[in-house]
C-alpha cells in the first residue's frame, strides 16, 4: 500500500506531540520553524498524493485489514484528487498562518503551535477518511482544538462568550450526528461509508432519512448553514487572526465537503429516486444562508464579523454547488472552494496587518488610518474581487460552472441568488476599503447607539510598519485566489475528479473489491463564457456602485424612507442575539423542519 | 427571544425531532437481532488470528486502532487546551496575592487536615488502586479493560493523595512538567509503534510482533505495547486536567499551611 496516504495525518500529529514534550523547553523560532516545516511537508506529500490519485483513487487500509469477501474489517482513507487536495489547501493555509503568526503570542510556551498542529491533522484525516465513525472522530478532533484556539485571547470577556456559543453548538451537532452514526450501524451493522451504502442499497426508509439527516445536520453545523450559522460570527470575533484564517478559509468548508462525501458514497443509492427533495431542502438552506449571510455581513462595522458573515454567504453557495447533486457543479463547487478560501484568507491576514497597526478592528475607528498602506490596501480590494468572482479569480471559474449546470436544470432563478450575494458581499468590502483605506466617504458616528467594537492587539513589538512577515502571506494568498482560476486545463482536471466522486458504485467497488477503475476522462461541455463574463463584469459594478452609495451621504438619508427595510434588517439582526440559548432553539428547529421536510416529500 | 417564547419555541421542535427519531427507531432491528456480518467475524477472527481474548480491546487497538489514536489526541488536546483556556491572564502573574489576601492566616486559623480515618483509608488505598490500575493496563488484551481504563484507574492515586490533604506530595506528583512530558512520550511512543508495520511493507499499525499463545500475557503483539502507551497518556492527561482545576485552590491552601 501507498505508505504516504498515513503522513498527511501522522507528521503534523508527530509534530504536536513533540512540541507538547519539548513544551517551554524548547525556543520560540524552533517551534516555529518546526510548525513551518511540518505543515510544508504535509502539503508537499497531499500534493503528491493528488498527482497519484488523479487517474487512479488510492484506498488504504490500516493495519493492512483489507475487505475480505467484499466485507470492511478496518479503517481505510480514501485518496481521490478532492480528498488530497483539500489536505494540500488545509497546509497551504496554516503555512501562510504560521508564517504570519511569527511575532505572535509569546504568552503560553508553545502551546499555541501544539493546537494549531492538531488541528491541521484533525482536518488532514477529516479530508481523507473513509470511514464514518473514522470521519467523527477527527470531527471531534477539529472540534477540541478549533474551541481552544477560539478563547486563546482569554483577557478579553468576550472571548468567552464567542468560544462557549461555538462549542455548545458544535458538541450539539456532534452529538447529533453520533446518534445518527449509530442508527446506521443499528440499520447496516457497518461503519465504512461504502459498506453502509452497498448495505443500504434502495431502502429509502424513515430510519435511514432520519440518520441520514441526523448525521447531515451536525455536518452542517461545521458549515454554518442557517440556521446553525449563529455561532460562526461570535466564534471569528473573538478568535485570533491567523486562526481565522483556518476557520473561514477552510474548517467551515470541510462540512459542506463532508456532507457531500457522505451523501455521495453512503446515500445515494437510497435517495436516487428521491434526488429531487434533497435538492429542494439543501437549496432552500443554502439560498438562505447566502442572502442572510450577506444582508448580515453589509450590517457589520467590526472588520472581522463583516468578514465572517461574508463565509456563511459564500458557504451558502458552496452549498447550493452541492444541492445541484450534479458532477458538474460539484466541480464548480471544489473551484469556489479554493478560489474563495485564498481570498478570505488574505482578507483575514489584512485585518490582522490592521489590528496590529492601529490597535482596531472597527471600521469607525480605522477612517482613513490604512492610507499610508497602500500595498495592504491593494491586497483588502483583491480580496474584495476574489469575493466578488471577477474574472480570472478561482470564485469565477467556479461560479460559472454551478450556473451553467443549474440553468441546464430549470434552476435558473439560482443565478439571483449568486448575483446578490456575491454584490452584496463584496460592496461591503470595498466600502471597508474606502473608509479605511482611501479616508473617503460619510464617517460612520462612533459611539453613539452603537456600542463601540474594541479589539486589543494580538501582536508585541513596534506597530509602526507592516513587517514582511504579515504582508507576505496576505499577498501570496491573493495571488493564489487568482491563480486558482487560471491554471490551463484545471477545470477539466477537477470535473473528471468530480465524476468519479460522484460515482457511486464505482466507490464501493473501488473500496470494497479493491477493483481496478481508472478515472474516466469526461468530455468537458463548452458553457457560453461570454454570458458569464458579463455577469461577472456586471457584479463588480454592482457592488462598486453599492460600495459608493453606502458611503455617500444619500445613504444616510435613504434610510428614512426604507422603514420595512430597515424594519426587516433590525429583525434579522435581533436574531442573532449572542444567547447561546436562543441559538440552541434555533438548531433545533433547523433539524426539525429539515428532518420533516425530507420525510415528509420523500414519503410523498 | 425572551425565555418563555424561546422554551415553548424549543419544545416544539424537539417533540418534533422526538417524533421523527421515534418513527425511525421503530424500524430499527429488534434487541438480539444483529443484522451486521461485521461483529460476528470480528468476534469469529479475533482469537484465531490474533491470538487475543478480549474482542472490544482488539476493535479498539487492533482493527481500528487509528481511530484510538485519533481519540488519544482528542485527549491530548483538550489537555492542552484546558492548560490554555484556564492560564493565568499575564496581569496576574507577578501578583503576589498577600496583600489583598481574604484568607485567613492567623494562627490556629489553618483549614485543618482531613480526619485520621480519611487519611489512613485514602493513603491505605494509594498501593493497591496504582497495582490494580497495571493490572487493568497489562491485562487488556485478555480480559475486559486496557489502556484507558487502566489509565482511568491510575490517575486516581495523586486524587486520593489530595483527599488525604497531603497537598505537597500531590504537587509533587501531579506537577505539570512531569505530567506533560508522560502524555506526551506516551502518546509518541503510540504513534511510533504503528511505523514499523508501514517500513515493513504492510500498511501503518500493523502488527510485527509475534502473536504467542491465546490466554497469555505475551500474547496478542503489539497491542500491549501499545496499551501500555495508552495507560501513560490516559493516566498522565487525567492528572493534568484535575491538577489544572486544582492549582487555584491548591496554591491558596499551602500558602494557608506556612
């Protein structure tokens, strides 16, 4: 068997541990250079495997039980270009988070290194596993360590607050999807993904939907869907900078990636026939996640909740990509994946560059401070593009596909929805830059109503330059944003990827019999380009001219005659209170109407 | 939402999430009817094939032993992130506290030590729990038990320490240095007993030890070895989170004892 399928997991793992002996006896710059080293070497073997998996998946067994007899006796990860790939952006991630994190917290020893190291392993085996309780257990291992790394700064009070709303709501989806794990094994006596599916067969009965939406539903709470969005926001306020980079960019992403393995190689022999109310309920979610998500994040003054409702829109999306339940979209969903990734993960990184400068992160308090900036400015508004899916950034390449396959099935009202979310969100940016950045525009009134956004630095040392070490990795990202959508025969590439993850009976035998099924290369069809690049150009003067007018005096006044708007937005915006209370009553409806919902139409 | 809208909000939906599990447990297998094939052939192949006596043991170090590994870290980690979570803010390390002190140190006002009884019960205890703990440890493969449990049991000598008000040994014991370094070793050591199985050929934790006869403690390769890791990490992670929890308490009633 391949012997580097285990290395994504075992090198960051091997290296938390060793920091966690060595703790305070060993210096700053050999934690970190072995943090650096570790996430590099991670992200060099996800690549090789990548390469290898692409005519070919890879299954490895642990413990060298291969199935006998078509029956899973161990765990196996599954290596396909999406899995490996999403390893090899998990490292690229924290690479550019270690980098910029080097003058970061000299506070706790190098305990800080040990979480993040966890992490990356956590989602390194979440990416890979074939296995679903193998799948939980690294849930839960993300979990452990995204909570601590969230209350890290724990001077502030409202670090608290944040990191206890994200953990009673995470360990509430986790219990949820254990409880659907188990109903499987009770049902299938199985707990390898392909065996529980081949095991399942047709049977689309009400104890297989419940698991199914069970298990769906805690995955979803990882991905910030409505209505188990709310912890998002409170847990990217208060979480260090670099962390968030994690979080948004890909932590967030892996639960809508974890749905659609699951639903793909478990579910859809069973739900075949019913593919349409799946569709139905996912696109319901994901279309309310990106317009709440959006309407939300143009709401916010404090940079780094701005930015985080901005992922729960574009989670939105990727979730829509997924509902489509077509090859196709899956694909144009993996694009926006990493187009959108490196694009809030630069946006994150100069938010970070900002607090650590000006000591803020409210867009009232930094009016007109980044003009001496401009370079970091110039990253902020590339980011704002990458948002926004101009061309040639990764965002785009990936929403024309989706677009593509939902016009092609009647689901054209789609291109609506990505429209004003991607508007939306990126004007909220570029309106960001404008205050911050170029000094232009209405000031908003400090104090006031509204209760002022305090951050305290993350960094030591003088603030009066951005050090390269901050702006390095900010740029690079944004560079990857773009060059995520222009690499020569990549979309090709990603669809055929796509196709065999879509395959679902190929999976099972690929796993199962250990058969030799080499990828089929797909005939790409030639969406019209045209349309969709005057859809693009048209977005980003939206939300241009939306950025202008939000901080035009005009806007001011309009407000008066939007009463029902503002109404509404005031609505919304008490939804989202910070009780962990009222959000738990939320989560619970969510599985409700979901739960019933699917039932309900797949009985019908 | 205010507290009574967001109850009656929440009960909804819970009787509606009850009713759905409920319609879904209905059509669960009945007890004692086990559709699966996978437990009958584990319980059918562990004792051939692995020479080993206690099936659960071997689900967890053996057939699935990665998913052990990954709940080991599971461990590791909320370790570490209780260490982080519950540091001491900067501002408060070098406050000496004594000035503003609401303990009360005069003499004769010490919180005083546990009855005799308590002592000699607790301290009494303290051997045969740390035996009976390697027991559990040694034995896993064999009959019910292992790493974690034994692991469970150990940590529960420094606890007994502590009840008996010998505070200094427990610092001594539990301090975390020590602590740290042995979940950390025994987590390593986890890790680095699965590679020889991948150099070797076969895939990562595969045994290479040899499998010696059923029923005897060395039998079963590499799972106890690796439940001996196992014990170490559980036993030292346990006694670091309850020393975190402590350390507050602890430093205010030695300071009381001076």
């Amino acid at each position: 068997m391949n012997p580097l399928v285990p290395l994504p997991l075992l090198i960051p793992l091997a290296a938390a541990f060793l920091l966690g002996l060595l703790n305070k006896r060993c210096p700053r710059w050999f934690a970190d250079s072995i943090a650096i080293l570790a996430a590099s070497a991670t992200g060099v073997v996800s690549l090789i495997l990548m390469h290898e998996s692409a005519l070919r998946p890879i299954v490895y067994w642990y413990g060298a039980w291969t199935p006998r007899s078509g029956i899973a006796l161990g765990v196996d990860f599954y290596v396909d270009p999406f899995s490996a790939g999403l390893a090899a952006f998990v490292c690229l991630l924290a690479l550019a988070s270690f980098i910029f994190s080097l003058h970061y917290f000299d506070s706790v020893g190098n305990l800080f290194h040990v979480l993040m190291l966890g992490f990356i392993a956590a989602m390194c085996g979440f990416s890979l596993s074939g296995d679903l309780f193998n799948l939980f257990v690294y849930f839960e291992l993300m979990s452990v360590a995204a909570f601590a790394l969230c209350g890290y700064k724990t001077e502030e009070p409202s670090t608290q607050q944040g990191a206890i709303n994200f953990a009673v709501l995470n360990t509430i989806g986790a219990f949820l999807a254990l409880l659907g794990l188990g109903m499987f094994y009770a049902r299938t006596g199985a707990l390898n993904l392909a065996q529980i599916g081949r095991t399942l067969g047709h049977d689309s009965g009400v104890l297989v939907v419940t698991s199914f939406v069970f298990v769906m539903c805690g995955l979803l709470v990882k991905a910030a869907a409505f209505p188990f969005h709310f912890w998002l926001a409170d847990a990217h306020a208060v979480a260090p900078t670099p962390v968030c980079v994690l979080f948004s960019g890909i932590m967030v992403e892996l639960g809508v990636y974890a749905v659609a393995r699951v639903y793909w190689s478990l579910m859809d022999g069973a739900l075949a026939p019913h593919r349409s109310a799946l569709t139905g309920v996912l696109l319901v979610v994901g279309t309310m996640t990106a317009l709440l998500g959006a309407c939300m994040c143009f709401a916010q003054r404090h940079i780094k909740r701005l930015l985080a409702f901005s992922t729960i829109s574009h989670t939105g999306l990727l979730i829509i990509g997924f509902a489509l339940l077509k090859p196709g979209a899956l694909a144009g969903a993996a694009l926006y994946l990493i187009g959108h990734g490196a694009a809030k993960g630069a946006l994150f990184l100069v938010a970070g560059i900002l607090l650590h400068r000006c000591g803020s992160i409210d867009e009232a308090h930094l009016y007109g401070r980044g003009r001496k900036m401009p370079w970091t400015g110039a990253v902020f508004v590339l980011g704002g593009f990458g948002l926004v899916g101009l061309i040639p950034f990764g965002t785009f390449a990936g929403e024309h596909a989706i677009e593509f396959i939902a016009e092609r099935n009647h689901q054209g009202w789609l291109d609506i929805v990505f429209f004003l979310a991607v508007t939306i969100t990126a004007a909220a940016v570029f309106r960001v830059y404008a205050r911050v950045f170029l000094g232009r525009g209405t000031r908003l009134s400090s104090g006031a109503r509204l209760k002022t956004v305090d951050e305290r630095r993350e960094t030591s040392g003088p603030h009066n330059h951005v050090p390269a070490v901050m702006f390095l990795p900010a740029f690079a990202l944004g560079l990857l944003a773009i060059a995520a959508g222009c690499i020569p025969g990549e979309t090709h590439a990603v669809l055929t990827a796509a196709c065999a993850f879509a395959d679902h009976a190929g999976y099972q035998a690929r796993v199962l019999e250990g058969a030799f099924l080499p990828i089929q290369a797909v005939a790409s069809e030639h969406a019209p380009l045209l349309s969709s690049v005057l859809r693009s150009l048209g977005a980003t003067l939206a939300a241009i001219a939306l950025a202008v007018f939000a901080i035009s005096p005009a806007w001011d006044r309009g407000r008066i005659y939007s009463r029902p708007f503002a109404r509404s937005m005031a609505f919304i915006r008490r939804l989202h209170s910070g009780r962990v209370g009222d959000y738990v009553a939320y989560f619970a409806f969510g599985v409700a109407a979901i739960g019933i919902a699917l039932a309900f139409l797949i009985a019908s | 939402m205010n507290r009574r809208v967001r109850r009656w909000f929440f009960l909804i939906c819970a009787c509606a999430i009850f009713g759905l599990f409920v319609s879904a447990v209905r059509q669960m297998p009945t007890f004692g009817h086990y559709r699966g094939p996978y437990g009958d052939i584990l319980n059918r192949e562990t004792v051939y094939e692995r020479h080993i006596t206690d099936v659960v043991t071997a689900v967890n170090f053996d057939w699935r032993g990665i998913d052990t590994l990954g709940e080991e870290s599971i461990l590791f980690l909320s370790v570490i992130g209780t260490l982080v979570l519950l540091r001491k803010p900067s501002s408060e390390v070098n406050d000496s506290h004594d000035e503003n002190d609401t303990a009360d140190k005069r003499k004769g006002r010490e919180i005083p030590l546990p009855s005799a009884a308590t002592r000699v019960a607790t301290l009494g205890l303290v051997g045969p729990l740390v035996v009976f703990g390697l027991y559990i440890v040694a034995h896993g493969h064999l009959t019910p038990g292992g790493g974690f449990q034994g692991g469970v049991i150990l940590a529960t000598a420094p606890l007994l320490v502590y009840l008996a008000g010998d505070l200094k040994s427990f610092k001594r014991i539990a301090n975390h240095e020590t602590v740290q370094i042995g979940e950390a070793l025994g987590l390593l050591g986890f890790l680095i007993l699965g590679l020889p199985g991948m150099i070797r050929g076969g895939a990562y934790l595969r045994n290479v030890l040899p499998l010696g006869t059923s029923g005897h403690v060395f039998s079963g390769g590499m799972i106890a070895p690796i439940n001996v890791c196992t014990g170490v990490a559980v036993s030292a992670g346990l006694v670091a989170v309850t020393y975190v929890f402590l350390e507050h308490t602890l430093e205010t009633r030695l300071r009381g004892r001076r």
